[in-house]
C-alpha cells in the first residue's frame, strides 16, 4: 500500500513537473504564428516535427514519415528550391480529452528536409500506408554511375628515343 501512495505521488509530481516545463517553454519554443494570423494577435499552434528516416538505392532516394493516425486528406508533400516540405495535421481522437496524458503528439506538423542535387524533383511518388508516408525520389539518369571500360596497353607501341 505505502509503494502504491509513493509511486502515485511521484507520478503525480512528475506530471506537474512535465506540465510546468511545457508551459515555460511554449511561449518561445515549438509554436508557429497560424497562416494568415498576425504575429502579434497572439493565434498561435503547437507544430511538431514528425520522426523521419532515409536510405540510398541505385534508383531512389527513399523517405519515411512515421505519422500514426493521419489520413491522407491531412498531409500535403510538395518540393519547393530543393527542399521536401512535408505538412499536415494529426487529429486527436473524438471523445479525447484536451487534459489527457499521453506521449503521442497532436496538431499541426512541419518539416522541411533540403534534397541534395542529383534527384528528379519532377517524378517523386509518395504513399502513405498504415500510418507510415513512403517517399521516392528518382535519381536523374545524369547522376548515375557509369561504367567505363578499363583498356589494356598491348595494343599501343613503344616510341622510341
């Protein structure tokens, strides 16, 4: 009995910790002036950025967005001076609650992820399957390795002196 009061009083303290960080922090890190809202009119969100990974193959570059719970109507992918803008809006749950604890992030999300050179910025396909956005990015046949044939030098002659 007396684990189970220490253990909730600790939770209890770490989550009025967690909050009061959170609350010192939100007014200068992670938030973003809404479109179309002035920066000072104080309308402000919460954006956070989704986890995203990347691997090389002989054809593509290949990105992976981890968003759990988006659809597809809520995320838009565009290609703006060499940057892969990945934007959109994670939804809570209905019947979920603002005050509730949880460690999944909700709201507007932004990344921008600079592409390096080399890449067809004209055919990127993009999926979004089980909650994870699959990305390809065509490397352009001008970037490609290319073979070049190693010549032997029994054909040529010796020059005399």
């Amino acid at each position: 009995m007396l684990n189970t009061l220490l253990t909730n009083d600790v939770r209890q303290t770490l989550d009025q910790f967690r909050r009061s960080v959170d609350q010192m922090f939100e007014n200068f890190y992670g938030y973003q002036t809404q479109p179309g809202a002035s920066a000072t009119s104080g309308e402000r969100t919460w954006t956070f950025s989704p986890v995203v990974e990347s691997g090389w193959s002989d054809s593509f570059l290949t990105l992976r967005a981890i968003l759990p719970g988006v659809s597809d109507k809520d995320v838009h992918v565009s290609v703006q001076n060499s940057q892969l803008i990945i934007e959109g809006e994670r939804k809570a749950p209905n019947g979920f609650e603002k005050n509730a604890n949880t460690q999944m992030a909700y709201g507007n999300f932004y990344t921008a992820l600079t592409l390096p050179s080399g890449l067809d910025l004209d055919h990127i396909s993009c999926r979004l399957q089980n909650g994870v956005l699959d990305i390809q990015v065509p490397i352009a046949e001008a970037s490609k390795p290319k073979h070049i044939q190693v010549q032997t030098g029994a054909g040529q002659k010796a020059i005399g002196a």
